[in-house]
C-alpha cells in the first residue's frame, strides 16, 4: 500500500511541475520597434510539442544579399523566464511569452522598459514596455 501510495504521490508531483505551453509552432516577434534598418535580424520562437523551445533569427546583409542565422534550443517552456543565448554574436537576453506576446525581461522575470522599446508610433514616448506581439 505504501509503494502505490508513494508512486501515486511521485507522479502527481511530476506532473504538477510540468508546464504547460502557451501555443505550439512557430511565432515571430520584433521587440525593439523602432531599431528597423538595414541589418535588422528577424527573430522568431518555435515552441515544439514536447514543451521546448527554440529560438532564433535570420538577418540579411542589404549589401551584399549575405544571410546570418542561428536557432538555439532554449530548453523546456518556462512562464517565468527563458535564457537566450545566440553564439554567432555572443547575444544573450531573458525573455518570457504568453500566448499573445513576448516580453523582454531581466533574469528574474521583471518586463524591461526601455526608449529602444518605443513603437515607431510613440518615438516621442519615454521608457516603454519592452514587448511585442507574437506574430504567426
């Protein structure tokens, strides 16, 4: 009794720490609206039915038709917070998604605000929410 007590107790622990995604597939998202331009990478997240997620960016060169892309496995979904960290340009940042939209964060959580985060609407705007709509 005890043994299917405890292995009744064991599964319900694992599953209570399993995380639920917000969506699955592939989602693109631009958090920094107003820095457009010539080199500007296009990110993107891929949440994959298993709960990981993948990251990554394709930026295109305007002058030389050159293409820079990476796509890193960040691991499982985490509603809290997620590291990114891209090896072409030594780039890491936090971020944390919903089903809707993604949000730049600190590594504890907390959504950034920044004037780089000002939609090109609002440049006159100070401190914004760094976030954007998840695109698909």
């Amino acid at each position: 009794m005890k043994n299917i007590f405890g292995a009744l107790m064991f599964l319900v622990s694992i599953i209570s720490f399993a995380q639920t995604t917000p969506f699955t597939g592939k989602r693109d998202f631009n958090i920094e609206d107003g820095a457009s331009g010539s080199g500007t990478p296009a990110y993107y997240l891929d949440v994959k039915k298993n709960g990981n997620v993948h990251f990554g960016f394709l930026q295109i060169n305007q002058a030389d038709r050159k293409e820079t892309k990476e796509e890193i496995n960040a691991g499982k979904y985490n509603p809290k917070v997620m590291k990114v960290h891209f090896k072409t340009y030594n780039e890491t940042f936090y971020v944390k998604f919903d089903k809707e939209k993604i949000y730049l964060t600190d590594e504890k959580g907390n959504i950034k605000k920044s004037d780089d985060c000002c939609p090109v609407s609002e440049l006159a705007s100070l401190n914004c929410n760094c976030e954007s709509i998840l695109y698909k």
